[in-house]
C-alpha cells in the first residue's frame, strides 16, 4: 500500500510524457545528418526543430 502512495505521489509531480518513434534507415540518417550540422543530438533536433515546425504548420492548417 505505501509503495503504491508513493508511486502516485511521483506521478503527480511529474507532468511529462514519454513516446517511442521507429524510424527507417533512411529517415534515421538523414535526421542524423542534420542534427550533426546543428550540433545536437537527434533528440534534441526532433524536441527544438522538428516537432515545434510541425506543430505550427499544422495549427496554420486547422485554421485555414
């Protein structure tokens, strides 16, 4: 029981989710590529390029 409480305890502090993307080769090196150029890591090229770009031209397209 107490384990539990503290499990909850733990979720409610953090608000963050995590997923999985499988990619193919291809995709892989070409994110891989263009990370290197940026000097970053893939994770940091999808977090602060990729989905932020993606986000805003959908949100363009749902209001249009």
């Amino acid at each position: 029981m107490e384990r539990g409480a503290a499990l909850s305890v733990k979720a409610k502090v953090s608000n963050k989710m995590k997923f999985m993307q499988m990619l193919d080769s291809q995709t892989y090196r070409v994110l891989q590529k263009e990370a290197k150029i940026r000097g970053a890591s893939i994770q940091e090229l999808l977090r602060t390029v990729i989905i932020p770009d993606w986000l805003s031209e959908h949100r363009r397209k749902e209001r249009s």
